[in-house]
C-alpha cells in the first residue's frame, strides 16, 4: 500500500472517530435539554442537565436579568410513587438557580422548570419532565485514559477496517491488534473501574444486567478478539475485520448510557 493511501486512510479513520465521538457525545440520556422560551418580550435561553454528579450545587441555572421573573423547579425521584414538589429558585444577580434533592449513584430525579413574572405568565421550558441521573466523582487519572484508549480504539479499528478493503496492506493484523489492546484496556479494564467509581458496580452488562454500554464494549471486544485470532493463522482473512469493524459502528451508534444503571425507587422499602 501506498504512503499516501495509507495517511488518507488514517485521516479518513479519524474524522469517522471524530463524528462517532460527537454522536456519543450529543445522543445519549445524559446530554442537556437546551431551547429558548419567551416570558415578558424576552428570549430566555436554557441548558437543563441529565447528569450531575453526587453533592453537586446549583444544579440549575438560568440567565434571566428581568428581576420580576421567577423560577420554579416541580420534582420528584424518577421511578418511585412521590408527589410532585415544588421548589423556588434563587436570585444570584442575573442568575436563578436551584437544587435538587440528593440522590445516591444511580438514583434519577424528573424535574421540570417553570418561568413566572408578575402578570402572572407562566411558562415551561419543557414540554415533558427532565431525568437527572446522579453519579460518583471519577477520579481523572482514571477517567482520562479510560477515554483516551477508548477513541484510540475506535482510530485503529476504523484504520483496521479501511485497510481490509486492500488486499496490499501489511500493517492489517497490527492494527487490529492494537484496536484491542485498546479496547481491553479502556473497555474492559478501565471502563469498569469508572462504572464502580460513578455507581458502585464493576459491571452492569450480561449476564447480570443489560447495560449496553458493558454490552457493546464486550461484544466488540469478542469481535476484535476473533479477528485478530484469525489473521494471525489466516493473513488472507480480512472479511473478519470488516465484519469486527461494522459491528463497532453499529455498537458506537448505540447513544451511550442508554438502559444504564439507575435506582428503580418504586421496589425499595418506603
């Protein structure tokens, strides 16, 4: 294979991680309800988050200067038989805030927020409740390498899997090799460290849960496994990677945290 064919494909790699990592990043239950509502002739921006993590303060904040509007927060623990709640929020300058009843890891609260001035205006920045699911703090030097090895995962299996369309390259069963090293160790090492720090399990997927989020990283790590097994008797085995390489997309098109861990308040002791 061509240099120049080679560093297209590293760069076409690349931009595919890039675009999975945004799609991640901005699909999964954990990403901000954001819009604008308009209460008093002005146009009120707000990012309402899905995750915070365990004593964290002033949860909620919204930039509204008009002092004669007020916030409110309706609450209640996601999954359990509470009431509503009803909380106001505070006036820090131009800033209203507010909080949310403490929750242990896992544990998720549905909250919605609503604006009032002093005609009696109200309005809801949401259509439907927001679920915030609470969790422990991760330490950097676990979480950093956990990501880091995780997208160079994701860089070497998409360069793996552009490769195996040539029957020329060399470097197909290395760089498959590293795909899952890298998975091993941010995945399946690493990963499960940063699920016991955030919620107190090394592991939530099958056979004990059906976290996809240990689902996926186990399923594309037997794939990568598989593949790896294969060139190393088979050079001329490429379909394997190909078939590793499409399962990891379809796993990465999974948001992230769907169906994770979360504390289903209504089988607990009142």
């Amino acid at each position: 294979m061509k240099k120049s064919t080679s560093a297209l494909l590293w760069v076409l790699a690349f931009v595919l991680m890039a675009a999975l990592a945004i799609y991640q990043r901005t699909t999964g239950p954990t990403y901000p309800v954001s819009g604008k509502v308009k209460i008093s002739g002005q146009e009120i921006r707000y990012h309402l988050p899905r995750s915070a993590d365990v004593g964290s303060s002033k949860l909620i904040e919204l930039n509204v200067p008009d002092k004669n509007i007020i916030g409110y927060i309706k609450y209640k623990r996601y999954k359990s038989y509470d009431e509503w709640q009803i909380h106001q929020m505070e006036r820090e300058g131009d800033i209203i805030y507010g909080n949310l009843p403490a929750q242990p890891p896992a544990g998720k609260v549905a909250y919605q927020v609503y604006l009032i001035n002093m005609n009696g205006e109200n309005v809801k920045l949401s259509e439907s409740p927001v679920v915030m699911r609470f969790k422990g703090s991760v330490p950097g030097y676990i979480l950093i390498p956990h990501i880091f090895c995780m997208f160079l995962a994701m860089v070497f299996g998409m360069r793996a899997g552009l490769g195996s369309l040539y029957k020329n390259d060399s470097h197909l069963y290395s760089h498959s090799l590293w795909t899952l090293i890298f998975f091993a160790i941010g995945g399946a090492i690493l990963g499960p460290i940063v699920q016991n720090f955030a919620f107190g399990a090394f592991w939530t997927g099958w056979p004990f849960g059906n976290d996809l989020t240990d689902n996926k990283t186990l399923l594309s790590l037997i794939m990568w496994l598989i593949a790896v097994l294969q060139l190393r008797k088979h050079p001329e085995r490429r379909g394997w990677v190909m078939a590793a390489t499409i399962v990891m997309l379809a796993v990465y098109l999974i948001p992230h945290s769907v169906l994770g861990s979360e504390i289903d308040y209504t089988k607990l002791p009142k």
